[in-house]
C-alpha cells in the first residue's frame, strides 16, 4: 500500500501530529522495552504468535527487510500496526532552503547516512522568525540540534539514557555551544516543564 503525504501546513499537519502521538502513546508496549537486555519482552505474552515469528527470522531475515516492515507477512497484530505507522510517517517532501554549511567539527562522530538525514530536515525547516531556543526531542547525542544551532541561539537536548546525555553533553562542550543535555522521559507528564515560550 502506497504511503499519501499530508499537507505540511496548518491544520493537516497537527492533526497528523496528534494521531502519530496517540499511536506511539497507545502501543509503547511494544516498542519501548530495550531489546537484547531480557531473554523475554513483556509484550510477548500479549502476542504470543508474532513473537514466535519474530523469534524464527533470522538476521539476515531482519536485515533485509529493515527498511519495509509494512511488507512482511507476519502475524497480527504487526501487519496493522506497520501500516498505520507507514500512513502516518509519511508526509509530502517540504521544499528545501538555502543552507549555511555546517562546519565540518560537527560532522565528527556523527554516522554518515544520519548526517544526511541531520543536512535534509534542517534544509527543510523555514520560520517567519528565527527561533531563539531550539529543543531537541529524543535528542540522543544531541546531533541534530548542534546542528540547527546558529548565532546566539540556545539548545535543549531532552534524552531518556544516561551515557547518550553524557556523550551529548561532552560534545557540546568540545564543539564550545550553548547547549544543556537533559535527563528526561518525553512521555512522562513533566515534560511539559522544557516546554515554556520563554526557553
């Protein structure tokens, strides 16, 4: 099934936004658990015939269908789930914008094809106004934000692991930008406290 784009704008664009966080909200049972650290997931017992296929494929099985999961023939509720993620992640290619080069410090232990992901959403972004404080969700090593980071901007990185907030923040610090790199659970309700207009 073809993924539709949705309008990038307004409206549209929100209430995508909306539906995609219900989805992830509803169904971080299964994707939030930290794989390879139990011999069990807990969703397990709740689909008990996806985790016997999932358990059967091999890696190179896994490999080789990375990119397409919403084409694989496995049990439910996994061939659902994969195409409501495919409808709602995918949005109409947004027009691209004269780009100042990013110095090539920040290109530093950042993996090429991420890098290329970091260049293509920055290139797309187009304010009235340039914001003065960017907040950087789920942020990792805080990558994407340095990257957006101009002038005398401010940066947030919001990030739920330790050792990735701690790698985040010895880059910042090595790369000289004004950037915090904050223990935080984006679903959980306190959220909202890095979310004033003010940052």
């Amino acid at each position: 099934m073809p993924a539709r784009g949705v309008n990038h704008k307004g409206e549209p664009l929100l209430a995508r936004f909306e539906a995609l966080d219900r989805f992830l909200r509803d169904h971080q049972h299964l994707w939030r658990p930290r794989p390879f650290t139990e011999l069990n997931m807990p969703w397990e017992a709740q689909h008990p015939e996806l985790a016997r296929w999932l358990r059967g494929r091999s890696l190179q099985d896994a490999e080789a269908s990375h990119n397409q999961p919403q084409y694989l023939s496995a049990p439910a509720p996994f061939p659902q789930l994969a195409a409501t993620s495919l409808a709602l992640g995918s949005v109409e290619r947004l027009p691209g914008q004269a780009l100042a080069p990013a110095p090539q410090r920040l290109q530093v232990d950042v993996p090429g094809r991420k890098w290329q992901q970091i260049e293509a959403f920055a290139q797309s972004l187009d304010f009235r106004q340039a914001p003065a404080h960017w907040l950087d969700w789920c942020a990792g090593k805080g990558h994407l934000g340095r990257r957006l980071l101009t002038g005398e901007q401010q940066l947030t990185c919001l990030e739920y692991d330790p050792a990735l907030i701690d790698a985040g923040q010895a880059l910042s610090q090595r790369h000289h930008l004004p950037a915090r790199h904050v223990q935080q659970d984006v679903l959980a309700p306190d959220v909202e406290l890095h979310l004033r207009a003010d940052m």
